[in-house]
C-alpha cells in the first residue's frame, strides 16, 4: 500500500489469503467474494477497505466483500457458492472441510503461535471469579459456532 502503515492482524490474514487465492483461481476469474462475520474489529474492517482497494486497482479482480451475521451465514455463503472464500473460526472451519466444502488457505500466527484463546467477562464485583463459577447459569455468547465465543466457553 502506499501509506507505510502496517496491515493488522486481520489485514495480514486477508491478504496471505488473497494471494493463496489467485494462486488456485481460474486465471479467468474476474470476481472474488470475500465473507466476514461480526467477529470482525473495527480497526480491521478499515484495513479491509483499504485492501480491497488496493487489490482492484492493482489486479483484474473486482472484490465484493460480503458481511454476515453469523458464521452460520457464512457457512451457507460457500456451501451456496455466494462467498469464494472467508474468514471462519475452527469450529466453523472443521463443519466446512467435513462436508467438503472448504480448503485451509492460511491460519494466524500472532505472537509466533497458533493459537487464540476465549475471554470470559465479568463485572469485577461479582461472585464469577473462574469460568466454573458460571456452571448452571445464564450466558451470552457472541455465535453459537463460534470456538472461542462459544464452543470452547460451553465444552
């Protein structure tokens, strides 16, 4: 890009995705739908933009970006070939690769791992000091598919 600005940790996925994609796209290929969900932070969606920017100007593609409720959607998006490709948790991920419907293109490495961990919020003051504490009890979870959200929280 043309600003020195470094691309987020979203803006880093995207783009090893990106080019992980036109390496197995047709050379024919003309649009590329890319599927987000909710999960995506603020600071993200402007690198996005300016992705997509920078990609249609500098490439033949035209780049729709698709945003979805749910991972649900975005599961419904590839499975109904509206999303070529999209950015998932795990969980989502394994439901997709076990139907046959999606092909790992690239994982995030933050902080030289692999991995990613749930955030389990409460108010300071109350009696919910460990994730135990919440056995039995009422629960907010921000996807029903989503790993850290909520798949890993409930298991």
């Amino acid at each position: 890009m043309k600003n020195d600005k470094k691309f987020s940790t979203g803006g880093k996925i995207f783009t090893t995705l990106f080019l992980f994609f036109v390496f197995l796209c047709s050379l024919n290929a003309k649009n590329i739908t890319f599927s987000f969900t909710g999960t995506t932070l603020k600071e993200d969606l402007k690198t996005y933009l300016q992705w997509k920017k920078y990609l249609e100007e500098n490439s033949k593609f035209t780049i729709n970006i698709k945003f979805a409720r749910t991972y649900a959607e975005v599961v419904s998006n590839i499975k109904e070939s509206k999303s070529d490709i999209a950015y998932v948790c795990s969980s989502t991920y394994t439901l997709l690769k076990d139907k046959q419907n999606a092909v790992l293109l690239a994982i995030p490495i933050i902080n030289g791992q692999d991995k990613y961990y749930s955030d389990i919020i409460a108010l300071k003051n109350s009696k919910y000091k460990n994730l135990l504490d919440f056995k039995g009890k009422i629960f907010a979870f921000t996807d029903p598919d989503s790993t850290s959200g909520s798949v890993a929280p409930s298991y």
